[in-house]
C-alpha cells in the first residue's frame, strides 16, 4: 500500500502502521515464526525507507512494548466478592466480539464456533441444576484438576462458557469496559441508574482504593504499584471521561479483565508494557525520557512546521533551538467542511496569514 500511494501522490509525509509486531506476540510462542515474521517487517521497512530518496528522515516507535504476564486479575469477580459488584445471567461480550458486533449489520448473526457451541449448551445444562461454569471452575480447583483444564480449552472456550456478567444497574462499582485499567464507580445523579449516593463517593471511592492496594495475588504479592483517584493521574477537559479509579498493575504483569471467574487465572501468553521504543536516523535528545506524546511535536518541527501549541510533547530532534508554535484547532477550522480531502486551500490561506507561507 505505502509503494502504491508513493506513486499517485507527492509527499512530505509517511507513515506506515504494522500490526502483525503487535499481534504475533499475543497468537504465537514459537519464537522461529516470531523472528521469521520480524525478519519480513524489517525487509518492508527498507523498502519504505528507500520510498523517501536520499536521506530521508526516519522515525520508528511503538506504542507499547510486549512481554510476559503472571496473572489474570477478574476485578469484576474481585469486586463482587467485597460487595461492590452484583451479577446477573447472560453472555459475556469480550473486546473481539464487541468489535464484530459493531461491524455486524441488524440482519446478521454471529455464529459460535463448535467448541464454543458445545460448551455453550454444557453451561446451559450445568445452570438448570444450579451449577454455573464459575462454580464448577472452584470445584475443580478443589481437587486440583483446574489448571489442566486452563491448558486444554483455549480462552474463548472459557469466555463461552461463562454465564455470569455484571449488573450494572445495581451495581455500586464495576469495570467497565474489558480489559481497561479502571474502576467505574455508579453515582446517583451522574450514571443511568446510579447507587451511590453523591454525598458518598469521596469516602466510597477512598475505601474501595485502600482495598484494592492491598489486593494480594495467589502467591502473595502485591497486585498494583499504585491505585489512583483519576483526576491524581489525568487533567484537562476529558478527565470525566477516564474511570473513578486507575489501576496501575505491579511491572505490568497482570492482566485486568471484566470477566466473572475465579479472582486469579494464570496468564498464559504476553501482553502489552508500558516501555515501547522509539528509532531514529537523526540525533534525539531528552532530558529524562521520552514519551509517546513526543512524536508529534518532533515529527512537527522535523517536518519544519509549527508545533501545536496545546501539547504536552517535546520536540526530541536536536539542534533546533527556534520552533515555532501554533494552535492546530484554529489551523484546522473549517477544514474537511467544504471541498474534497485533497483541498488544502483553506489550510493554506490560514497558514499564510499566520505568515507561515507566503
């Protein structure tokens, strides 16, 4: 695709996004198909490299970085167990499937694979006799026969089999969305059918965090380097938007999962980290560390145009002492309101009277 587009269009800017370096480490433990996939997006990032001519200049970061994980955490069972989560029957709706039903139109179904079907109908079974998937996943841990099964069905089995979700109505707190590192707390007066009565949210939210720091798990550690009110961690216009509470697991080596199941599951793959990389053919500097939030702004000033006045990023390139700085929302005000995609005309004429062009 970049080889494509290098020839319909001119350019000053590429960027190129590969997901397999990201997908590979949570589908794969065999680390010759591992290396052998890297070898491949090392071979496409030459060839895009060469796309830019002589001495272009070149950035390479991630997001995230990659390694192992110990534990599940099931905040949500967690949270249901110290009274601040009610449950309800129902099927549980992971990332994966929220992203197909997103993409699903309103005359189609989503079909279960056969694991998952027979499991399905196993769970159905077992509940008319008063025994959910959760119940029995304690009875086999009982006896120690749960990690054998852990290693035989694969996690949607697992996720197929679950029957308890969260009722959130009636609930006082409970994650979210799957997977995300925050507690929602369920306020009268702010949420649909809040619990918690607003007087009570500083010293309900105060209790729920002294709780979940000291969340040990099986084997006696602590499960979070630090558990934070969220206007302690975010500031700005969105901090509404973040959960009551941020979770900040010990080394990132926990995994924080919605689901109804036993509070710890080992972790049985790898998963994100906070430290990603950053690479470059030009001379970076920082003085503490760089932050993902530092690539616009040096993209910006390498591009030599003015850095957005409203980030929080530094420019890393070294040598530029003179960046300019303007607010990119007025920059782009009424851009994409009129003519094509392509119509720069309008950037350009506020670009020109900010005398940045001529």
């Amino acid at each position: 695709m970049a080889q494509f587009l290098d020839k319909r269009y001119d350019w000053d800017l590429m960027a190129v996004q590969f997901q397999v370096t990201d997908s590979i480490f949570h589908d794969l433990n065999d680390r010759e198909k591992i290396r052998q996939i890297l070898e491949k997006v090392d071979e496409y990032v030459g060839d895009i490299i060469e796309l830019g001519g002589d001495d272009p200049t070149v950035f390479i970061a991630s997001d995230h970085g990659m390694g192992d994980y110990e534990w599940t955490f099931y905040v949500n069972s967690w949270l249901a167990e110290h009274g601040y989560c009610e449950t309800t029957t129902g099927n549980a709706q992971y990332f994966r499937q929220q992203k197909k039903t997103l993409k699903r139109t309103d005359d189609e179904t989503e079909e279960s694979s056969p694991l998952e079907s027979a499991i399905g109908t196993a769970a159905s079974t077992l509940s008319k006799v008063g025994l959910s998937p959760h119940h029995v996943h304690r009875g086999l841990s009982a006896v120690g026969l749960a990690k054998t099964v852990e290693r035989i069905l694969p996690e949607d089995a697992l996720v197929a089999a679950q029957n308890q979700v969260v009722d959130h109505a009636n609930s006082e707190a409970f994650q979210l969305y799957f997977n995300s590192l925050g507690v929602h707390l369920n306020v009268e007066g702010r949420d649909p059918s809040g619990q918690i009565p607003e007087s009570e949210y500083e010293e309900t939210r105060d209790e729920l965090i002294a709780e979940l720091e000291q969340v040990r798990d099986p084997d006696g550690n602590l499960v979070f380097d630090a558990v934070r009110p969220r206007e302690e961690v975010y500031e700005g216009e969105h901090v509404e938007d973040a959960p009551d509470i941020v979770l900040v697991p010990r080394d990132y080596q926990y995994d924080v999962s919605g689901s109804i199941l036993d509070t710890f599951r080992r972790y049985p793959h790898k998963n994100h980290k906070p430290d990603g990389i950053l690479l470059s053919n030009r001379e970076l500097t920082c003085d503490d560390r760089a932050e993902i939030y530092d690539i616009a702004p040096t993209v910006a000033a390498a591009l030599g145009i003015p850095v957005d006045t409203n980030t929080d990023g530094e420019v890393l390139l070294d040598g530029i002492d003179d960046i300019e700085r303007a607010d990119w929302d007025e920059l782009a005000e009424g851009y994409g309101t009129t003519g094509s995609d392509t119509d720069m005309s309008g950037v350009e004429d506020r670009l020109a009277d900010l005398g940045y062009m001529e």
